[in-house]
C-alpha cells in the first residue's frame, strides 16, 4: 500500500504540526481530546486534514475506548482508524501520527482549545 511505503519513508520525520480537537457530548458528562500530527502546518490546516481529525474524535466520543492503541484500532467507515491514518500518508505524501487521545468522564464538562 502506498500509505505504508511514504510512511516507512518518512518514518524520521518529525510531526510538529497538526490538529487537536476537543469535543463535549449533548449531556455534558464525557468529553474527548485527539491530536493528529502532520509534518507542516500547510497540511495542518488543510479542511480534509481537519475534517479527518474530527471524525477521529467522534468515533472517540462515541465508543470510549480506553487508550490510544485501542482508539487507532476502531473502525471509521469500513476500515480501522490506523488504517486511514496509514491510507492518508499515501493521499497526502507527509508522515501522519495519531499521537495523543484522551477521555474525561464528569458533571458539566466544557471543551476548550486555546488558539495559536
């Protein structure tokens, strides 16, 4: 696969860009933090690269799982997390890391992301 052969490639590079998208559910008791690095901040702020990194997070949301290994292992669409991942790596030509997932369970839970 394509995404694999770039990401053997790429493996030294470093990701210091990327997204990171905390997201609430609609009764403010569980809440959901994902960061998906990328190597420059042209694909960091691609819509697709966006996009991708939110459905990340609501598969997250909605399924819980309880570390990022088990994240990367659900399934988005008809394949696992960490095969789109890998498939990206192959559309986009820049190493790509699901590097952090967190899950917070509690009464009235806010998200916040701080700019810049």
């Amino acid at each position: 696969e394509r995404g694999q052969e770039v990401a053997k490639k790429r493996s030294d590079r470093e990701t210091s860009e990327g997204a990171v998208l905390a997201k609430v559910s609609a009764d403010g008791k569980s809440a959901a933090i994902v960061s998906l690095n990328c190597e420059t901040d042209f694909v960091a702020k691609n819509d697709d690269f966006v996009k991708l990194t939110g459905e990340i997070l609501d598969v997250a949301l909605a399924e819980k799982p309880a570390d990022l290994d088990a994240l990367k292992k659900l399934s988005l669409g008809d394949i696992s997390i960490e095969d789109k991942v890998s498939e990206q790596i192959g559309v986009i030509g820049e190493k790509i890391e699901l590097s952090y997932y967190e899950m917070a369970e509690a009464e009235g839970l806010y998200a916040y992301i701080h700019p810049g």
